[in-house]
C-alpha cells in the first residue's frame, strides 16, 4: 500500500511540474501563445544591422508581435524581414516600419509607426519597405571621412 501512495505522489508531482512549466512557457512567450492567431508580414530592407528573431514589433510601444526571422534575398541586394502580427491589430499599408534600438548599444526592435491610416488594410504575407536602421559603425566611418576631407583642404 505504501508504494502505491508514493507512486500516486511521485506522480501527482510530475504532473504540477508539467504545469508549472506550460505556466512558465507561456508568460516568458512575449505574448504570442500557441492559441494566438496571427498573420506574416514581410518588410523589405537595406540592411538589418542587429535585429534578431524573437525580437520585438511595437506600435505606439505596445508590443503587438515578433520578428521570425531575417533572409539576404535571392540577388544579395537587400533583406527581407519576416514579422508574425497579431491578428487583432491591423495596419494599414501607408504605416512606417523602422527597425530602431533601445540606446546606443541596446536590443533592436521594429516599430510600426501608424500614419493617416487612409491606405489599405495589409494582408497575410503582404511586403512592404522598411527604412534602414541608423548604423554607428557607419556614422563613424563617415565621421572619419569627413575628417580627411577637412584634413585635406586646410593643407
């Protein structure tokens, strides 16, 4: 009898760790559960400098979904950024998409900035541009240029 009570325990155990865990999965899931219905946008860009997948999209700071990931297209000229929308935001196409970062060295993140919100409702697997993320390393190759150039004409 013992060591069918310590297996009803042992078992009884497992299954509160089992949802403890589920319980765990979920909060640290950004938002986006398994129940969640949501559409794919594509965003179309120069560069992505750090943004990663499971990064953040935001409207107005308010996290409405995540990046699925990033892909050089096909003639190496550019990259497509895939984003897994919430369906209950909806975006109309003349909206802005950016790619930005939380300070100077921070996380990046897409923000979706709303416009006049006259355009078009966009639809699942809809691509629209995004702007190129500001890059230091750019600014100070730039910086450095600018420099020489100034160099150059004081001589």
């Amino acid at each position: 009898m013992n060591e069918k009570r310590l297996a009803i325990k042992v078992g009884a155990f497992g299954v509160v760790a089992l949802v403890v865990l589920a319980g765990i999965l979920l909060v640290f899931s950004k938002g986006q559960g398994w129940f969640t219905a949501t559409y794919t946008l594509r965003l179309r860009a120069d560069n992505v400098g750090g943004l990663k997948a499971r990064s953040s999209v935001l409207i107005s700071g308010v996290p409405v979904g995540t990046v699925t990931g990033t892909e050089l297209s096909s003639e190496g000229k550019g990259v497509t950024i895939s984003l897994q929308i919430q369906k209950r935001y909806r975006i109309h196409r003349d909206a802005q998409f950016n790619v930005e970062q939380i300070g100077l060295l921070g996380d990046q993140y897409v923000v979706i900035t709303p416009t006049a919100n006259k355009g078009p409702l966009l639809r699942d697997g809809d691509t629209v541009e995004c702007k190129t993320p500001f890059s230091v390393q750019a600014l100070a190759a730039s910086a450095v240029g600018f420099i020489q150039r100034v160099d150059e004409a004081t001589r």
